[in-house]
C-alpha cells in the first residue's frame, strides 16, 4: 500500500476512535451504531468501508458527470438530440455511463475450479472482471462503440452486477441527472476546448484528467 494511502487510512481511523468516544452530527457518527448493529465494530472495517464510500461515492460520481459531459459535447447530434427533451437524459447517461464507465475492473476469487470460454480458471485464483469491455461487447450492443443515446436500454455492468453490485447506483444516476440538466439548463453556449480528452492512467478506473469547457 503506498504511503499516501496508508496515512488518508490512518487518518480515517482516527476519525472513527474520536466519533465512536464522542459521537457529533455526522455521517461517520451515524455509520459507527448502524454498522454495530450489523456486529460490525472492528475500527478498521468501518474506516475502510468510509474510504470505499468516499472513492465511491464522491470520485466515481464527480468524474461520472465530467464523462457524461465530455461524450455528449464531443457527440453534437446526440447533444442536439437531448437539448430541448429533457425526458432523455436519464437514458444520454446510462448509455454515455455504458460506453466510458467510471469502474473499469472488478475482481473476484474463484471459489472452486471451473472453466469460462475455454479457459481453466483454477479455485483461489483471482479474476478480473472488465466491466468496460462487457459494456462494449458487440453480442450485447450493435456498434458497441457508438454513442447512441437512443439504443434500446439493455442491462450495463457500470454498476457490477449481483449481491455485490453498487449500493449507491441510484443515488449516483440521480445526482448524475440533476447536475447535467442543470448544466444543459444553465451552459447553453458550452463547447469542448480539448479535442482529445486525457484519461488518467488508472488500470480500475476510467477518469478524465480534467474536463476544460468554453463557456
Ligand atoms: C457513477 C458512480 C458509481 C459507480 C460507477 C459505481 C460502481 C460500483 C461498482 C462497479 C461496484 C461493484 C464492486 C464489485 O462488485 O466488486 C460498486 C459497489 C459499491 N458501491 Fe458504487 N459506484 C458509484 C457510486 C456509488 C455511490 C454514490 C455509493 C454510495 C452512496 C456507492 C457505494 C457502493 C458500495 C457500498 C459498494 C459495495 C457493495 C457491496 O460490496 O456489497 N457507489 N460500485
């Protein structure tokens, strides 16, 4: 675990012994009971389950809405498409959350050998599941590649899939959708200045670097 990471987890941690001594009115003071009363009160499982709450909640949702953005702008006719149909933006983000998904990989042990496609997957051996390459499998989506934001709706793997799939997927396509209708509402003249748009380098992730917009 590299060091800047070690320390925001020991930081969190601290945060966890100081509320559950001397709770406040905050969300980390809430989780401490509710947690307990699932029999979770390890102070390092609930300062690891904040952190995923923060990368989850916080990073995937904020740089979900600058990809959104980024596919819709670099797409003028789905743009012109949506612009005056508001009833359409809960599909433009699912399909723009299909083709530029936030959570690129998941990962899984394999519980006993088994065999997928061919290939012999050996039990206790770990596996990456590529969400970003299922969300464009031609099988599942003609023109996989294509931004088309009338496709016929067809289950995604944005948000996993199963009992562990995103608790918060809802809520994330919910904030997703108020603030690019705002954004339509309040940028009408929006262009991109950047052409390519840079991703950063993260194997599990797909996040613009920055999103510059003209106003
Ligand atoms: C666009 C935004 C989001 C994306 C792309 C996303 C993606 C995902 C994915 C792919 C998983 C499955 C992980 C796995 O199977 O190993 C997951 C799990 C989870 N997500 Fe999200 N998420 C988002 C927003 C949120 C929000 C807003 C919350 C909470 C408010 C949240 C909370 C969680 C939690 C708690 C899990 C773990 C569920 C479990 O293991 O049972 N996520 N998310």
């Amino acid at each position: 675990m590299d060091n800047q990471l070690a320390a925001f987890r020991h930081y969190v941690l601290t945060v966890v012994q100081a509320r559950t001594t001397n709770p406040q009115h905050d969300y980390v003071s809430a989780l401490i009971p509710a947690m307990a009363e699932a029999g979770i009160r390890d102070p390092m499982v609930l300062a690891d389950t904040i952190i995923l709450l923060f990368a989850d909640a916080v990073e995937n949702v904020d740089r979900g809405i600058a990809s959104v953005v980024q596919s819709l702008l670099s797409n003028p006719d789905q743009f012109a498409a949506l612009r005056g149909v508001p009833e359409r933006t809960g599909a433009a983000i699912e399909e723009a959350l299909r083709i530029e998904s936030p959570a690129q990989a998941i990962a899984r042990v394999a519980r006993s050998d088994t065999e997928i496609h061919g290939t012999a997957i050996k039990q206790d051996s770990t596996v990456l599941l590529i969400l970003g390459a299922a969300n464009r499998d031609p099988a599942q989506f003609p023109a996989p590649d294509r931004f088309d934001i009338a496709r016929p709706r067809q289950a995604y793997l944005s948000f996993g899939k199963g009992k562990h799939s995103c608790l918060g997927a809802q809520l994330a396509k919910a904030e997703t959708e108020a603030a690019v209708a705002a954004f339509l509402a309040h940028a009408p003249n929006v262009r991109l200045v950047d052409d390519a748009p840079q991703w950063l380098a993260r194997p599990g992730h797909r996040w613009l670097a920055h999103l510059r917009l003209a106003l």
